[in-house]
C-alpha cells in the first residue's frame, strides 16, 4: 500500500479526506488540496436500505464496543500518480476507485469513479498509463480501463450508475489473484511484469497484461510483505518491506534474492516500548502486553486459548519510497519509516546491488508515510498519535509541530526545515490530518503460539508431580516398615 507517491513533476500525500498535491517546478507556490467527490443520491439510497437491513446487527454492534462501519468517514487509503502525469488515481475506505485529469499544469478535474464490491488496498498504473490496477482485501486484482472510461461504455450491470454519469459499479476483469490478502501491488519500469505481494510472505512476478504466465516468486521474508517498489537506477530490481523489519532485493525475472538488510537494530533504540536500558526481555514483555491489549479491543481475546502468544520483537517498515542518490551517481537511496518507532532511516543501494545503512533520524510521533519531493528532500507524515503510548521526553521537537515535516539530505545526515511550505501548508490545515490512514501490522501480524514452551510447562508440572507422587509413595513404605519392626519387637521379646 502507499500513502503518498511522486513523479517527475509532482508529489502527492493521502490527508483524511483529500488528496495534497505541491508542484516540483514551482517551489515558491503553495501545495493544492483536491477533496473527495461527494457520493450520488443513488448510492445514499443505497447506504440507508443497507442500513435499513442491518439496524438489528448495527445496535449490536455498536453495544459491543466496534465501530459501525456505516458511520464512518470516507478515508483516502492510497494513491498513485501515473508515469505520464496525466492521471491520478486514489482509493477510500468506502470502496470507490476515483480518477483525476490533469486539464492544466494547476488543476485537476474528476475523469472518474467506479465502486467497487471489496475493500481495496493499493493501485498503481500501468506503464502506458492506460488502465489502473486495483488490488483488494479478498486477493483479487482487478483492471480498470481508462480508454472505455473515457468512451462512455457502460455495461448492463451498471445500472446503479448515478444522474450525472460519474459513479458506476463496474465489475471490471479480474487480472490475477492470490488466495490470501493482497496488500501491496507495483508494476516494473519496462511495464512487462506486474508484482503483488500478501499477507502470506509471499511475493509473485507475474507477466503483463497476460498475468497466467507467472515468471518467479520471492520468497525469503517471514511475515507480511506490505511494501514494494521498483528502483529508478535499477529497472531490473524489486524492492520489498516486511513486517519482519527486513529490505531485500530481488531479481524480477527469476526471483532471485540479491539483497537484504535487517532495520532491527536501526529501529529498535527509538521504539515507543523501548528505553535507553532496555533489555530485549523487557521490550518483548511490553510489546506483549500491548498486543494482548490490542486484540482485547478487537474481540479476539479466545483466540489465545490460554496459550502464550509469540510477538515479534522488530518494528515493521510501514512505508518506503526510493530515489536517485544525487551524491552517487548510479545508486539509489531508500526512505524508511517504522510502525511504533520514531526513527526516519535511510538505506543506499550501490552498484553491486546491495543494501547498506546510511542515516537515520528521530521524528517527533512515528510516521505513517514517507516520501522523497526532491533527490534532496524528502517528507514524512506524523500526524497526531491515536495510541496512548507516550512519546519520550528527550526529543527536541514539540508535540504540536506541523503533521507534515520535510527533511534536507546532504548525503551525509539529515536535517529538519521546519518553515518549508509544505511544512507549514500542513500546519495551517492540521485538520486534514487528523484521522489519516495508517497501517496496522499488529491486525497483519498471524497468531503465531509457541507450542513447545507450553509443552515444557506442562511437562514440568508433570513431572514435579510425579516426584511428589513417587516421594509420598516412599515415605508410606518407610511408615510401613517401621509398623512392622515395632510389631515384631514384643514377639522377640517373649519368645
């Protein structure tokens, strides 16, 4: 999934509600914000009968302690910018697909919006720019032809298309699937490979349009695989970020695994759970609690079973965004931001193709969203922490700066500039970031359980109890015998 991307041209963040895009070209302009299209009157009536249906099922749930799903706010959940800068393209947490057209190098106008039947959860376009990829929750991939779009073709199914013409219920073709959820797609820089990655550790290479001809898999990681990028410098290389807190490398074409660096020991000082002195023990004791914390909200607590449940004790990468190394001719430089970890690192990409550690900084709240504005710049979204964990006190920043905070790299350590525009375009529509869509790896994370250290336990148990049998058990024979010898002194005596 991503939550902000760039182009040659222009930079784009999801906010709550809107889209916010500022122009490379004019630095001294101010960013724009393009808002989400109100929904059609026939999808309103559409929303009320479906709430008419369920009203039972939503007091229920809503006595339970879940939010109602129907009550809540649309929410931009990722955005993609296609290779030509003529199209726009963001998806929201009420299942619609929208679509701008860039009429002039300033404004943006809706082309269009599909609804679609599953949740979706990243986009991208194709190289030409010509259809949209959509992957959603259930595995599925589908494609969105932005030339029938533009024709007018409507199919018989679309009936509950809106007044203006604007809203349509496509079911477009599925292009490829996996049987767990999707959750991050991309498209190669020669646009003959489309690469998905789930929930599953999975990675698949498959061909493009014709995704039934499968050219590789990568496979490595060992959790969730949220993230993957193509390199500007490397058109023949995939990166990927796992909820394992790992980067690797991969070739496209064969899968083969090139590269990877673990973020563990780069994260983990500024983690929100871990202190200064802190031993792993103690940090896995108070991920755990969190966790538990965590699925007690959900519901899920039966789902333990009484059993002790394995947390991870690395901090998953929920972002990354990749540019040209502007120092280093022919090398790339990856941005990387942690869920419950305040750290900003950056990763090189040399020559030989091989990650390395460059820098890395403290943000003021763990970031949502990183993204590159320039091969000089780049800009992190810290919006205001939901959790209630705190943040340490030894950091410099206040707790009120801008949501939006943009870095200078020099190739050797990165800056904060609090007064770029962007910065304080943020700050003066700090609203707009309240709420912001973020990754949740705790609800990707599987319910991993040691099996063995509860065997352990209850073999211990078992066996202290055995020994208390077998102890129990001698002591009754030594009671025994010394019966019998007290019995057996009178008899010796008269005889």
């Amino acid at each position: 999934m991503r939550l902000s991307t760039s182009s040659s041209n222009y930079n784009v963040i999801c906010c709550c509600d809107a889209l916010l895009i500022s122009d490379i070209r004019k630095a001294n302009v101010l960013p724009t914000l393009i808002d989400l299209p109100r929904k059609s009157a026939s999808d309103q009536s559409a929303k009320n009968d479906k709430q008419c249906k369920k009203s039972e099922t939503d007091v229920q749930a809503s006595k339970s302690g879940d939010r109602d799903q129907m009550e809540e706010e649309e929410v931009v959940v990722g955005c993609c910018i296609s290779n030509c800068e003529q199209h726009l393209g963001a998806i929201t947490s009420h299942k619609r697909l929208l679509v701008w057209r860039s009429a002039d190098s300033v404004s943006w106008q809706l082309f269009h919006c599909w609804l679609l039947v599953k949740r979706p959860v990243d986009l991208v376009f194709d190289a030409q720019g010509r259809h949209v990829l959509v992957a959603d929750k259930t595995g599925d991939v589908l494609n969105f032809s932005l030339d029938d779009a533009g024709k007018g073709l409507v199919s018989a199914d679309e009936s509950s298309s809106s007044s203006d013409g604007q809203d349509e219920r496509s079911p477009a073709p599925v292009l490829l699937g996996h049987l767990s959820m999707l959750l991050s797609l991309t498209i190669s820089v020669c646009g003959r490979y489309v690469a998905s990655s789930d929930r599953d550790e999975k990675i698949r290479v498959s061909s493009y349009p014709r995704s039934y001809n499968i050219a590789s898999f990568c496979l490595g990681h060992s959790e969730f695989v949220g993230q993957l990028r193509t390199l500007p410098s490397f058109p023949a290389l995939l990166l990927s970020a796992s909820g394992d807190g790992t980067l690797r490398l991969w070739n496209f074409e064969d899968g083969k695994e090139l590269s990877v660096v673990d973020t563990h020991q780069h994260s983990h000082p500024m983690a929100l759970n871990a202190s200064p002195g802190s031993h792993d023990g103690q940090d896995s004791a108070a991920s755990e609690h969190n966790n538990e914390e965590t699925c007690g909200e959900g519901g899920d607590d039966r789902a333990t079973n009484g059993r002790e449940r394995v947390v991870p004790k690395q901090c998953a990468v929920v972002s990354v965004s990749v540019t040209t190394d502007a120092a280093r001719k022919g090398t790339d430089i990856v941005a990387v931001v942690f869920d419950k970890s305040r750290t900003l690192a950056l990763y090189g990409v040399s020559e030989n193709h091989q990650l390395s550690f460059r820098s890395r900084a403290a943000l003021p709240r763990p970031a949502s969203t990183v993204c590159w504005l320039s091969p000089h710049t780049l800009a992190t979204v810290c919006a205001a922490a939901t959790s209630v964990a705190p943040v340490e006190p030894c950091l410099d920043a206040a707790d009120d700066s801008s949501p939006v905070l943009v870095w200078q790299w020099n190739g050797e350590e990165l800056t904060c500039v609090p007064q770029h525009p962007l910065s304080v375009f943020a700050a003066q529509h700090r609203h707009r970031f309240q709420g912001v869509y973020a990754m949740d790896p705790q609800l990707l994370y599987k319910q991993r359980y040691d099996n063995v250290a509860d065997y352990q336990k209850k073999k211990q148990v078992r066996l202290l109890q055995q020994a208390e049998h077998q102890k129990q058990v001698q002591e009754e024979r030594i009671l025994q015998q010394s019966k019998r010898l007290r019995l057996a002194e009178p008899q010796q005596e008269m005889s």
